[in-house]
C-alpha cells in the first residue's frame, strides 16, 4: 500500500492505535465521531504507518502509529478533488473551490484539498469553520521552476480566500509562498527526518 503525507486512513476502532504515552481523554470521542486519521510525515517501524488524529480545538493534535494491516480505507487528497463532494455546500471555502479547481486543471497540476477542508470532505465531519484556510496539495513535476510557482500563486490569489498550498517533491514539501516569496537562496524542505535547507535551482526536479 502507497502511503502519503496528508492522506486520510479509516481506522475500525481506537485499540487499534500504537501510542507510548496515554492518550489525551478527547481522542476516543473524536474518533467516535469520525474514525479517520492522518498520514504524518514521520518514519515509522516497518508495518506500521505514522499517524495524527485531530480533535475539536486546534491545539488538540496527538500523534501515534497504525499498523497498516488496520487500515480500513485510504483516501487521498487527489481522490477529494476528483470527488468534487464540495458542491452545493454553504460554507465559503467551498463555494470557492470549483475556482481552484479550474485553475489546476487550467495547469494540468495534481492537486488534492488537505487540513479541515480534506478532513470535513472525507469523514463528513464539521470541522471546517469561518477562520479556517483552504489548505491544499499540489504534486510537483519538471516544470516547477520558481517563475512557475509565481505563476500559480498569481492565480491562486485572485481566489477571495485564504489558501495554503504544500507543494509535494519525492523527496519532501515545501510552502508555495515561501519559495515565491523569499530572497534567500535556500527554502525550507519537510522531509521524513524533518525540516532541512535546500537550495533554489532553476529546476525543482
């Protein structure tokens, strides 16, 4: 199984969770709630997958482990934007995101929503909320020169929301806005052995 950051994972039930420290008390109503949690970028033991559940507030974070054989279903944010589930919704982050998805198909990106908006579209929960952000994903290829991510930021930016996108490398993320907006040579790399500099070439191959 092709495991990634940001993608959502249907668990069966809470033992089936490998901490070590106690879980917080607001964990097991969350996942009653909605049984799903979220690939981390961290490594984990062979079998296993590095995991986050997410509770009401935003400071209620808690990370663990899946055995991947518990995996119920695997959702991937890819697989929420060819869904469009957003349609019809009243909340504004979603009356928005037909626009966003134009934009990525008018530049042939693989793109997928992540954070609240991934989360509500996936588990059906209400957890996206007037201060949140459209948090997105988009998988980089060969063309992902700095000019062509002011490209896409440019057109990002005539969407009437705030948007933060993660574009995806083999080897890690990094923050659309920081490479479109630095003066520094190097950029912040989220890696699977955590955050590391990488310099700026013509080419983000």
């Amino acid at each position: 199984m092709d495991l990634n950051p940001h993608d959502l994972l249907e668990i069966k039930c809470i033992s089936d969770l490998i901490s070590y420290s106690p879980l917080p008390d607001w964990v097991e109503s969350s996942l009653n709630q909605a049984p799903f949690v979220v690939v981390r970028r961290a490594r984990a033991e062979e079998g296993l997958v590095s995991v986050g559940i997410r509770g009401e507030k935003r400071n209620e974070r808690f990370a663990a482990f899946l055995p991947i054989k518990q995996i119920q279903k695997q959702i991937t944010p890819e697989q929420l934007a060819a869904s469009e589930n957003w349609k019809g919704s009243a909340k504004e982050l979603f009356r928005h995101m037909d626009e966003v998805s134009l934009l990525m198909k008018k530049h042939s990106l693989t793109w997928g929503p992540t954070g609240s908006v991934g989360f509500e579209l996936a588990s059906r929960k209400e957890t996206v909320t007037e201060m949140s952000d459209l948090d997105l994903l988009i998988r980089a290829d060969g063309r992902f020169t700095q000019d062509f991510c002011r490209t896409i930021n440019y057109d990002l930016k005539k969407v009437p929301i705030a948007i933060d996108v993660q574009v995806e490398l083999p080897e890690g993320a990094f923050s659309l806005h920081e490479i479109v907006t630095t003066q520094e040579e190097k950029i912040v790399l989220r890696t699977m052995n955590g955050p590391m500099l990488r310099r700026i070439y013509l080419e983000l191959k």
